[in-house]
C-alpha cells in the first residue's frame, strides 16, 4: 500500500486531518513520525505524559532517522520551525522522494523570530534552509505565511497555501438566540499566559452574572493563578476534554467562544482550529486581532477582532449581543457560512492536488 508519511516534532496528527480524509479515499496509509526524538526518550523513561513517548513509537521514529538517505518514492510533509538544525538531515529526503515543507511560520523575512534563534549558528543553517528549500513543494498555513516565505524563497514556484481542516458536519449547529436569557461563554485551550485568561478573569469580575455564564475547558500551569474563579457561581470548569465529540457537544452547549490571545516571547495566535470548530457549530468568537484569526474572522461580520489586553472592549461586546439578539443571529450565520471553507472535504481536495503536482 502506498504511503504518505507525516514528520513532524510533536504530535501533528489535529492539523492533517484532511490529509488522512484524502488518503483513505485513495487506499493511501498515513504514518507518523517525530523528530524529536531525545524528548519522546526523556518523557518515556520519567513516565510523563505525552503523545506518543511510549517505547514502540520511539523506535519507529529512531527507524525512520536512520532510514533516511535510503528512502525513495515516499511522499513526505515534514514540518518543523525555521532553521531547526534536524533539518539539515531530514531534508536529505527530497532527493528522491516527493518531499513537501509545511509551515505556520508568518516572519520568514526576520531571522530573530526563528525558533531557534542563535545569532552565529541561524546564518549557517539559513544557508543550508535555502538551498534545500529552493525547488522543493512548501505548503504554508495561512496567506500571511504564504507571502512571508515568497519574500525568503524568492525564486521558487513551488509555494501553496492551504489552511488547517475541520470536521464541520460534526460541529454544525445551526442557531437562534432569539429566546436566550443568559449567554454561555467559552474558553477552550492550554492554561498559559499567552492565551490571555487574565483577559477572561477581567471580564468575568466587570460583567452582570445573571446575564452570562463562562465555562473553561483546558489545563495547564497558568491554572493556579485563575482557579478562584472556578468557585464562582455563574463560572464551571471542566478541564481537559480530548475527545473531539465531546468538544463538539461542548460547543454546542454555548453561545460564545473567548480566544483574546497576547503576543508573547515573538509567539502570537496564528491560526487558531478552535476558531473554526466554534464558527461550524455558530458559536460568536471574539479573537485578538492577531495574524492568524485576522484571515478567518471578518470583524462584525462573522465574529470580532479586538485589539489584545482590552476587556473593556470584549465586555462592551457582550453587552451589545446581550441586547441585541438579532444581531447575534446575524453573526452566526455568517460564521456557519465561513467555516465550511475550512471543511474536511474542501482542504482535502488542496492536498491532494499539492501532493499530485
């Protein structure tokens, strides 16, 4: 059976799902591979949680490492951060295979927002990156990486763009907030600082809790500092839910989705599923104005981009759809409408002809 194999430093299977859709259309088998492998090593013999650090996956990986310059004929999508050193070897499989480069990098053109920014080494391995990158396929997440890396491969006619999948059919709900007394707000990611819950505790302490209710669904170290909150009456927390079916019914259990995300250490959101998972079961979002929800959400239109830091602004969101149902309504459908550009069977179809060009 022919194979697509997905490399990746983590766990990557939440961002090719289409992939997969496409693959099992086509008697394809999808096999994952990570590569970094001394981590997996290091949480496997400590016993810690993680994706994939149990002994046989750690094998596989060490395998494919090995295995390397003698492949052929394999389509590969390696992802990974810019300069990432790994690469150097890894990319070794281009030579012989169908080797395609995946990347949410948006700052191509600043080499201090490289992952692995070391001033002396980043320009070795900058050179080594252009060259190996020059006539190979690189698919890129989102429009604004799309024209980040055209500014770094300035040569190459190899680039595409094809964004992160959902299942939609089976988040769709369709709404009407008509008859809602008390709007149900969600909170869906890791408990971290950057994901602004001190944003999300602000607006909790400034808005009426007989009119909205907040839940929190995620886990992380950022939780001591929040859990307070969870004593009160209008908040619930329900920690971490893996399970995509349960995340759905989640969704569709609430009205609004919280995503006011803050740049942090050169990071920002930049793409965000749970945005579109929200949008797909008509949920209203509220996003940072960031890189990555500025290219799924049109402001008032399908949801709302607020500037970071500013619940003042968020409450003042909240309040307007409070009393303005019809609105709401307004939003919703028009977030059902945009999140179908993001289905399965639509991003699938990209893949299938970025892999077959």
């Amino acid at each position: 059976m022919p194979k697509i194999y997905i490399l990746h430093s983590f766990n990557a299977r939440p961002y090719f799902e289409a992939v997969e859709h496409m693959a099992k259309t086509k008697n394809i088998q999808v096999e994952y591979r990570e590569t970094n492998i001394v981590r997996s090593m290091v949480k496997w013999i400590l016993r810690k949680k993680c994706v994939n650090c149990d002994l046989l996956s750690i094998l596989k990986n060490i395998a494919f490492l090995l295995k390397v310059p003698f492949m052929k004929n394999q389509t590969i999508i390696y992802g990974t951060a810019p300069y990432d050193y790994r690469f150097v070897w890894y990319s070794l499989l281009k030579y012989k295979n169908n080797f395609i480069y995946h990347t949410s990098h948006h700052k191509w053109e600043d080499d201090t927002e490289a992952v692995f920014y070391y001033k002396n080494i980043n320009a070795f391995f900058k050179k080594i990156w252009l060259k190996r990158l020059s006539d190979v396929k690189v698919v890129c997440v989102t429009q604004s990486v799309q024209k980040s890396i055209k500014n770094f491969l300035v040569n190459s006619s190899k680039i595409y763009q094809v964004y992160h999948s959902i299942d939609y059919d089976r988040f769709y709900k369709k709404r009407d907030f008509t008859n809602v007394d008390k709007l149900k707000i969600l909170f869906v990611g890791r408990f971290v600082y950057e994901k602004g819950l001190d944003v999300i505790i602000d607006v909790i302490n400034n808005v009426d809790k007989d009119k909205f209710e907040f839940t929190f669904v995620g886990d992380g170290k950022y939780k001591s500092k929040i859990e307070k909150v969870f004593q009160r009456k209008n908040v619930k927390y329900l920690g971490w839910i893996s399970s995509k079916e349960e995340i759905a019914k989640t969704f569709k259990d609430h009205h609004i989705l919280l995503n006011p995300s803050i740049k942090y250490k050169g990071w920002e959101e930049l793409f965000g599923i749970v945005n579109i998972e929200a949008m797909a079961s008509g949920m209203i979002v509220i996003a940072s104005n960031h890189v990555g929800p500025r290219e799924i959400i049109s402001d008032k239109e399908n949801g709302f981009l607020v500037e970071e830091k500013r619940s003042d602004l968020i409450i003042d969101i909240l309040n307007k759809l409070y009393e303005d149902k019809k609105f709401m309504n307004y939003i919703s459908n028009n977030a059902l409408l945009k999140a179908k550009e993001f289905s399965i069977d639509v991003i699938a179809k990209q893949w299938e002809r970025v892999i077959n060009g």
